[in-house]
C-alpha cells in the first residue's frame, strides 16, 4: 500500500503530531490470522485504526488521507472519537468508501459534517449504547483533568468506546486523562490507551489508569506529543512492575504503509500460529518466525524503543 505520510502541523489544535524524525523500532507483531473468526487490528497512524471480525471492518478515526486506507476492506462501521484533525478528517473521509458504511460520532462531530456524511451517522453520547452491524457500541467520556470548558478535551463533547466484537470486550480511548470513568471499566480484554502531554496524560498517569481497570492486553496508542514520542517502554514497565498479568504490547503507530503488519488481537485466549519480527529501519530485511498458539497471557510482544 502506498501512503503519502503526512504528519499534522495544528498548533492551536489539541492533538497536534509534531514533525520530529522518524521513530527506529524494533518490533514483532502478529501475522493475519488463519482462523477466521479472531479479532484483528491495524495500527494505521497515530490515532487511526482498523479493526476486523469476520467479515465486519471497522475504521477508527481516519485521517491524513485515504490512501493509509486503500489494502483495507470498505469499512461496515466508523468510529469518531473527537473534532480535532487527527480524529475528524472530513477530507479523508469523504473520499473512503463509504456507500454501506454508519458511521458513529459524539454530536460535536457530526455538526461538522457535510450533509451527505451526516446522514450516515448514529450520534452517540456519552453513556450511550447502540448495536449496529452484531456490534455493541458504548460511548465512554473522554476528557481531561478537572473537568473545564477551555480544556483541550471538555467532558461530553468527545467519545472514547467500548466494542463488544467477536465475544472480546475493546476499550479505544480516546484523547483522555485517567478519568473516573476510565478507571471503574470491569472486564476489558483489549484496551488502546493515549498517553501524548500537553493534551492528553503522560505515561505515569496512563499507567496508574490500567492498572486500575487491569485490562487483559493493552496497547499504547496516540503517543506523540509535542516534545516527541512519549516513554511507552517505560509505561510497559511501570504497568508490569505491579500487575506482570496484564500484557502490554508495543508496536509503532508511525510506521511507514509498506512496513505495516496486522495485529492479532486475540482468539479464545489464544494468539494465532505465525508472526513476523521485522525493524522499522531502513534496508533492513524482514525475518519470519514462528509461534503456536502461545497462550494470551503468555505473549509479550518484545520492543527496543530506540530513543530519538
């Protein structure tokens, strides 16, 4: 897949992604599954996902450009956390293909829509539940701490979610701090948690939430501040000194398209049977390797983040 990367330069903007040089990651990630009814996951860009069950895609937060999307399936559902441009893209996601595609927005995202994406929405609040597609959809509140009409993320105007996909319960956060809300989630199996300062919170403080809701695997996700790349190595740390059973996993979020790698979320507690150990760095060659059904809470995905 060709991508045009394109980082956002939006100084008043909340979610800004600085231009700092290219992250070298060592990562390994999981291959696409062979059993067709494992959860899958894509990590895109900074906030932009997709993830698969079956033969239902959904898209999270698309933005800076259709062509991240274009080896995907036409999403069945759309996912919009918040306004800013990181999550709300009206350019990329008019040019999507959405001619069988809802999409699912807080109220303050759908108001910037043009009429004709407007009627493909549910507009959701906070606490909110909705089922389209066998998906359950709840609207979890994402804002930041206290609570301000001038902060960056005011309480009720964005969304995080929970999905309950193929029998597996999946936190999105959002751009949030370690909110109340956060904290009391019960029986999360996958949960993507932002950690980027000023706008949303940093590692410590995501890692004091997880610990609290002790998700079975979490992802750091929405990491790029404007002083760079947040610690994840160190939020990996933090969250395992005190909880070793819940698996943290790191990949890159700033990959270039051609090195990107499905993730396997998970499948009955198990991990499908092959990955993929490759270096996001240039002329490296990927290496293939092996794994059989190693338990969920087995697996560590193993990560040197290089310091930039």
């Amino acid at each position: 897949m060709k991508t045009f990367f394109t980082l956002l330069v939006l100084p008043l903007l909340a979610c800004t992604s600085p231009t700092t040089g290219e992250a070298t990651t060592t990562l390994e990630t999981i291959a696409p599954p062979t059993i067709a009814d494992s959860v899958l996951f894509h990590p895109v860009h900074h906030s932009s996902m997709v993830l698969q069950y079956g033969k239902t895609t959904i898209y999270v937060d698309p933005h800076t450009g259709p062509e991240r999307f274009a080896n995907y399936p036409a999403p069945d559902l759309v996912l919009i956390t918040d306004i800013h441009p990181d999550h709300l893209d009206t350019a990329t996601l008019a040019a999507l293909p959405l001619d069988h595609t809802r999409i699912v927005a807080p109220k303050a995202v759908v108001e910037l829509l043009p009429a004709r994406l407007q009627e493909k929405c549910s507009t959701m609040a906070n606490g909110e539940e909705i089922e389209l597609n066998n998906v359950l959809i709840t609207g979890i509140p994402m804002y930041n701490l206290p609570p301000s009409p001038d902060a960056f993320h005011p309480k009720g105007r964005g969304n995080g979610y929970v999905l309950t996909l193929g029998g597996k319960r999946i936190y999105i956060s959002g751009d949030t701090q370690g909110i109340p809300e956060m904290r009391a989630l019960q029986n999360i199996d996958i949960a993507f948690v932002c950690m980027n300062l000023p706008y949303t919170m940093d590692v410590d403080e995501a890692a004091d939430a997880v610990l609290a809701f002790k998700p079975k695997v979490v992802y750091p996700y929405h990491y790029r501040g404007t002083n760079g790349f947040s610690d994840v190595k160190k939020f990996k740390e933090l969250v395992n000194a005190k909880d070793p059973a819940i698996d943290v996993r790191l990949v890159d979020w700033f990959l270039k398209a051609s090195r990107q790698r499905p993730v396997a979320a998970a499948y009955n507690g198990q991990l499908t049977n092959e990955c993929t150990t490759f270096a996001v760095q240039r002329r490296q060659h990927d290496t293939d390797c092996t794994l059989r059904h190693a338990p969920l809470h087995h697996f560590a995905q193993r990560t040197n983040m290089a310091s930039r």
